[in-house]
C-alpha cells in the first residue's frame, strides 16, 4: 500500500512539475501606431494574432496604441515592429513598409484625414 502511494505522489509531482515548465512566460509592449479607423484596427489585430509568439493584440483607436502580449523566447518588441511595418503601418519609430501602406485602402493611408468609424 506504502508503494501505491508513493507512485501516486511521483506521479503527479512529475505531472505538476511539467504543467509547470509549460507555462510560458509572457511580456506586455505598446507601440504608437498610424491606424486610424476600424478597418485599420481589424487588419492590425488579425494580422499580428497570427505572428510567431503573439499571444493578444488590442488596438486602441482613441490614443492609436497597440498593446500586445507575447512570449518572449518566440518574439522580441523589434520583430514585432517590423510585422506591424510589414501590415503597412507605422510602428513608433519604425516607418510602415512604403509597398504594403500603398496597398491600403484610402482611408487607412497615413495622407488621409482622419475620421471616425
């Protein structure tokens, strides 16, 4: 009986322990960005879901910053820059790739008056 239960408690010391080491740690960054309508929001938010190590993106329209929590053993804040200039929008100080802010739609260029949704 002493031998089931100190299986037993191996075991799940074993299975915390892993559960534990699988728990990634994970980082808040927020960008300035050049968005500017919902449209803007939509594309930001479900372009950079997608990228390596991105966990949760929300674009705040009001002060237009983009909040954005990742594991950083996957990603780092330069990379992610780079995927927001890569979507066609600025990123602080990283300026928005020139071919994909071209492929925008009007509203969304940085050219355009800013409007509400």
């Amino acid at each position: 009986m002493k031998k089931i239960v100190a299986v037993l408690v191996t075991i799940l010391a074993i299975s915390f322990g892993s559960n534990a080491q699988s728990v990634a740690k994970t980082e808040v960054v927020k960008f300035k960005t050049s968005a500017k309508c919902g449209m803007c929001k939509a594309r930001i938010e479900g372009d950079m879901g997608k990228t390596k190590g991105v966990q949760k993106v929300k674009l705040d329209l009001s002060d237009k910053t983009v909040s954005i929590v990742y594991n950083p053993k996957k990603t780092n804040p330069s990379a992610l820059k780079a995927s927001i200039s890569k979507i066609g929008y600025d990123a602080d100080e990283v300026i928005a790739n020139q071919k994909s802010h071209d492929a925008l739609p009007d509203c969304c260029q940085k050219d355009a008056a800013a409007h509400l949704d």
